[in-house]
C-alpha cells in the first residue's frame, strides 16, 4: 500500500502546556510534570529527525512564569541543566544543533554556562535545530529588535537623517533572525491562544490545538499533528 503523501513542516514549534495538571491528576508535585515532560520533548526531537523536521522549537519559560513560586522556578532550572548534560551526547548521535533563545540575563551563571557549552558543541549538527525558548516573550523580542535597530542607526539618527524601520528590518533584528518562521505551532492541553510567544514569527502560522497534556504528547500524537497540517491549505493571503 502506498503511504499517503505528506507535506513535512520545515518549522515546527510547540507551547508545552499541562505538565502540572498531569501531575496532579496523580496526586503529585508540579515538577513530576515538568520532569515527564522532558521525555516528551525527548521523544518529539527523536521523531522530528526522523521526519525530516529541519527546526524544533519548544516554549519552556516564558517571562511571565518569573512570577511562579520560587520552588517550582529553582526546580524548573535544575530540570533543565539535568537535561541538558543527559542529552547532549544524544545531540552528538542523531545530528541536533541545540540553541537556546531568550532573555538570559536572569539565569543562573551555572545554567547559561551548561547551554553555551551545549550550544558550542553541537553547532556543526545538521539533522535538526532543537531550539529551547526560555525566558522568551514575544514582545520582549519585538522591543529589542527595535532597541537594536535604532542603536545600529544611531548615527544617521542623529545626523538628522528620517531613518524608518521597515519589516524586513525588525525581522533581522529578531532574536530568530537565522531561523525560517514556524509553518506550525501546536499547543497542548486544550489552551488556545498565543501567551505572549513569537508574535511577529506566526503571522502565518497555521495553529493546532490538542487536549492531549504535554507529557503525554509523544510521537502518536505529533503524527497526528503532521496529518493536520499536511491537510491544510496554506495561501498566506493569497487566492
Ligand atoms: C507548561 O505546563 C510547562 C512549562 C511552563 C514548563 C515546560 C518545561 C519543560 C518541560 C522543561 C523543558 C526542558 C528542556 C531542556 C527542553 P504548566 O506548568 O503551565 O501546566 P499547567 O497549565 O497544567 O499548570
């Protein structure tokens, strides 16, 4: 039987969503949720290569969740350098170039140093880029593309010139300035709006909701996520 042709997204993001649910449902902790949901994102990027997904990106702290309790932040952090030394010789084997993006000057000097010696050693990978939004809110992008455009202007500003910001220029000023904009973004357990992520970046995103909680999201349903797109029309405002 011939498999059914498939259109594979270049760019494919995700807003985790329902870790703490699904650890309460079991009568746990928060961070038993945030913990499976690592093996979530484990098993998305092993299916990602598989599929031939050039970019994985995944909000996993957005700069509104500062304001959580401290407890659940402090674990929240030490998750993510746990899993960034298990992963990296994973990294190695399947060809992940791992990048983080966001707002670092509020991690810890122990957390920024474990993603700089990641990011440093699976540079040369070409498979997929694994890029981990963390501390990232969408608007704070927007305003520095903007802080960065003026400062990179700042003479012809001064000089009296009318310098105007086009499109193209907050584009490249964007903190995923080298990376194509989403072609999906899924979002887990039943939310369905936006949260402050990649605002510029999904003008024409195409969305796709799930109930499913994101530790249960494994490659069954990113499958299913791939159907979805691959039956949807895209004209990007075109006829
Ligand atoms: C949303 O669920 C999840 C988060 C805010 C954290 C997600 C982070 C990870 C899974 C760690 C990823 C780490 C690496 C290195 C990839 P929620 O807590 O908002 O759940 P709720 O809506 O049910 O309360």
């Amino acid at each position: 039987m011939q498999e059914m042709k498939t259109n594979i997204p270049q760019h494919v993001t995700v807003i985790m969503d329902g870790n703490g649910r699904w650890a309460k449902q079991r009568g746990q902790e928060r961070l038993f949720g945030h913990k499976e949901g690592v093996e979530s994102v484990r098993a998305c990027t092993e299916f990602a290569v598989e599929k031939g997904i050039k970019y994985l990106s995944v909000f996993a702290f957005s700069e509104e969740n500062w304001d959580r309790p401290v407890a659940e932040i402090e674990g929240l952090m030490q998750l993510m350098i746990k899993a960034i030394t298990m992963e990296t010789p994973t990294f190695q084997k399947i060809g992940v170039r791992f990048r983080v993006i966001g707002d670092f000057s509020r991690l810890s000097q122990k957390l920024r140093d474990e993603i700089d010696d990641c990011m440093k050693l699976t540079q040369e990978n070409t498979n997929l880029q694994l890029i981990i939004f963390l501390s990232y809110s969408g608007k704070w992008d927007i305003t520095q593309a903007a802080n960065r455009f003026y400062a990179s202007n700042k003479e012809r500003i001064m000089a009296g010139e009318d310098v105007q910001m086009s499109a193209e220029d907050l584009s490249a000023n964007l903190s995923t300035s080298d990376i194509p904009d989403p072609d999906l973004l899924i979002r887990t357990s039943g939310e369905q709006r936006i949260s402050n992520y990649m605002l510029w970046q999904t003008a024409y995103t195409e969305y796709y909701f799930t109930q499913v909680l994101w530790p249960d999201f494994r490659k069954e349903e990113f499958q299913l996520a791939l159907d979805a797109f691959s039956k949807r029309e895209r004209r990007f405002g075109k006829v």
